[in-house]
C-alpha cells in the first residue's frame, strides 16, 4: 500500500493521478478568436520568422488600415516589439507602422 501523506510520497500521488479527483470541472470555453485584419501574407512571413504564439499575441490585435497600408498595434509598447523584430519583413512589403490606435 502507497502511503501518500508524505513529501516522498508526492511522485505517486502525481503518477497515480489522485488530484484528479480535487480538480474543479472545466466548463470555460476556449474564447474565439476575432478575425484579424493583418494581411495574410505579413501573418504567414511573421508565423516562419518567430512561430504562432508570438504572432497570434502581437499581430493578431493589430488592425491594418488597406487604403493607406500601415498596421496599428494595441499599444506602443506592443509597436515598439512589432517594430523591432519585424521592421524588416514591413519594409520589404510596403506596410508601415503607426502608432496605437484609440478604442
């Protein structure tokens, strides 16, 4: 018999899954993601250059205005990121960078 009321006894306690039983029930829903208004060809260039998780939280918050092709981010600190580990891919595409937006 396992004893489990112990230090040591912690990795079978882990192994065996026993704190499944304390854990509360997960009804929260994954949120959905709003469609982003970063061009698709800017979202693909930055997925290769720094992976998914970094683009989808710094570009995917960003709005894109088409007519005078500049990319808002949500903050200036988030401008400031985006600026220095993309501001060469944005040059090479034409796409400018402005300053955030107000809600």
């Amino acid at each position: 018999m396992r004893r489990y009321g112990s230090p040591q006894g912690l990795a079978n306690w882990l192994a065996d899954e026993k704190f499944e039983a304390w854990m509360p029930a997960s009804n929260v829903a994954a949120p959905l993601m709003a469609p982003s208004s970063v061009p698709k060809a800017l979202y693909d260039a930055a997925v290769l250059r720094k992976g998914t998780a970094w683009t989808a939280s710094w570009l995917a918050p960003c709005r894109y205005d088409a007519l005078t092709r500049v990319l808002h981010a949500k903050t200036v600190f988030a401008a400031k990121a985006i600026a220095s580990e993309l501001g060469g891919l944005l040059r090479g595409l034409g796409i400018g960078l402005g300053p955030a937006l107000a809600n």
